[in-house]
C-alpha cells in the first residue's frame, strides 16, 4: 500500500504542510466478550512491561450510570481479551493511565447517584490501591474535583490530574505525592500561559516535561513538574488525547477540529517527536474518516453526541512497534493503526 499524503493549509502557521499517512486501520482489533458491545471509549494506555493494552469503555453506552457491566479491558496486541472488570464502580470512565509497576490509574469525569469525580488506582486485579477525591462531590479543594479528564505518573511516583472538562468546571492541574498527599495545584480559566480550557490529556517525555492537552485553547502546553510554563505547541491541533513513547516520539489524536472551532485543522492522530530538534514538527498524519465533522446531527448509535463534537480517536496509546490504539467516544469503537507496507 502506498502512503497517502494529505496538505493543510494551517492558518495560525500561514504556512503549507504536508504530512504522509504511513497507517492503515484495523477497525475489528479487539475481541470483546459474546454479546457485548462497545460504548464510548477515551481511556487507553499500554503496559509498557507487557505490551498489552488497557481501554476503559462506558460500559456499552454513553455513561456507566446505572450499569453493571465491566468497562475495564486488558487486551494482548493480536486483540485477544485477557481481563474484563470493574463493574457498578464508575459513572464515567475517561481517561487513564499504566503506571510503570503496572497499576492501572483510571479517571471518573462524571457525577451521579453519590458516585464520580474521583481518580482511582487499581492493581491489575481490579483491587483499588488509592482514591483521591470525594465520591459524588464537586469542589475546587485540595481533596476535591470538578469533572477531572486525566491523570499521569510521574517516574518518581508523583500524582498529576488534569481538573476540568470545560464548561463552568474546574481548569488546573493537581499534583499529589505518591501516597495521594496535595502537593500543589495551577491553572485556572483562560487562554494565557499557564491557563486552560478544558485541560484534556496528559504526558510525560524523557526529560520529565509535563505536556497538557489544552484542547478548547487549540494547543498543547508544557510544564516542568513544578508547574512553571514552557512553551506552547499549537501544530497539533485541538488535543483530546496525548502520547510519548520511550523515544520521545509523540502521538496525538484531535476529535474536535473542524472550520468553526479551529479553521484550517482537521480532525485526526498527528505524530512527530519531541527531540528532533525541530520543536515537535508534524511528520505523520492519520486523517477522520467522518465527511461531516461540522454537523450537529447525531451519531444514529450514539445520540449522546453530535458528529460536531467529536469523531475519531479522543484517547490513544501506541506499542514499540508503532502500532497505534485508538479509542472513539462518538463511534463507540477501538481500531488499531498499524503500519501500512510499501
């Protein structure tokens, strides 16, 4: 199969560029238990010891509320099912992380019935660790959320949280020790250095720099774990997922670009490296496939969303293969991206 090439016009760059698609998708990966459908997926990451790869659905639907399914998947990289748990225990699963022991860290972004707002971790038996956050409460406190989307471990042990999810919730980052202690928080709603919209996905590259998916800001900004800013990359459009593999080369997926909430992007996973010595350049592009990324219908199987609000992978994990994961909020679907050859 030969490489696609696909050129933007990016407006905030003023400039032409090119990237290639060297990935061809495989929408039928992973094998599901009989009978079960998939829901809305944006937790995914990969066990870096194994290789396998953990997923979060919300329990064959929009939202776990109410289920007793088990959204939490463990799945070898041919998609065999190895683990399924973790029924009546989440309203929202969302975003998720491996740490390097192999326990599984997994955000609840929403609230109901006395449960949500709270960040989990799990051992790969399902048993849980640590929880921060209060069950059911929204705050702004150092032991409360609002809507958190995403969490990341530092190599140290350290605790990060992206808190907010847009809308009137909260905009920082919360850092906590490894046993779950406030350390500090930073951030609050804006478009400057150091403020967020929709703080949405979160990463570590070699150096230990914290990059945060400021997704309705268009952008991704990067921190030291102090929290002292950076700088900005805007070449990756509206970042709803992020991830860096151990050579530094960084995967991002956008599902919320179109020509009205940022002109000249398109939806899609862009990939580049952090340390190429030219400042995260764009050197791949996987396009969505979605031909009404501006419509406000609704997916027909899913009417929780509008085809407007997101399409494509939001969460997103890749092996040492570069093999890529992807999880879709708005199709409701895991496809794996794998190398298309000459």
């Amino acid at each position: 199969m030969k490489s696609t090439t696909l050129c933007l016009i990016l407006l905030s760059a003023g400039g032409l560029y090119c990237q290639p698609n060297p990935y061809r998708p495989l929408d039928q990966w992973a094998q599901l238990p009989t009978g079960r459908k998939l829901g809305s997926a944006s937790a995914i990451d990969i066990d870096r010891k194994t290789g396998n790869i953990w997923v979060a659905d919300r329990c064959g639907a929009a939202t776990c509320a109410g289920s007793t399914l088990d959204p939490i998947f463990e799945f070898d990289p041919s998609g065999k099912l190895l683990k399924n748990f973790g029924g009546g225990m989440f309203v929202t699963p969302h975003g998720m992380c491996v740490d390097k022991d192999g326990n599984i860290w997994l955000v609840d972004q929403a609230i109901k019935d006395g449960k949500g707002f709270q960040v989990f971790k799990l051992n790969q038996d399902g048993k849980v660790l640590l929880t921060l956050g209060k069950a059911g409460v929204a705050g702004s406190g150092n032991d409360t959320f609002n809507s958190p989307s995403d969490v990341i471990i530092a190599p140290n042990g350290d605790i990060f949280v992206a808190d907010g999810h847009g809308g009137d919730t909260n905009a920082r980052i919360v850092k906590f020790s490894s046993d779950g202690k406030f350390i500090k928080t930073w951030g609050k709603k804006g478009s400057g250095p150091g403020e967020f919209d929709t703080p949405h996905a979160l990463a570590f590259d070699s150096k230990g720099r914290l990059f945060v998916g400021d997704r309705n800001n268009n952008r991704i900004q990067i921190f030291d774990q102090d929290g002292d800013y950076i700088e900005e990359w805007k070449q990756y459009g509206a970042p709803s997922g992020i991830f860096i593999d151990a050579k530094d080369i960084i995967y991002v997926a956008d599902s919320q670009s179109n020509a009205k909430n940022n002109p000249g992007f398109k939806r899609g996973i862009r990939v580049g490296k952090v340390k190429d010595g030219k400042n995260g350049k764009v050197m791949a592009f996987i396009p969505d496939t979605l031909p009404t990324p501006e419509s406000d219908d609704h997916y027909p199987n899913n009417p929780a969303f509008a085809m407007s609000t997101t399409s494509g992978a939001e969460g997103l994990a890749a092996d040492t293969k570069k093999n890529i994961y992807g999880g879709e909020v708005g199709a409701q679907k895991l496809t794996k991206y794998v190398l298309a050859k000459p």
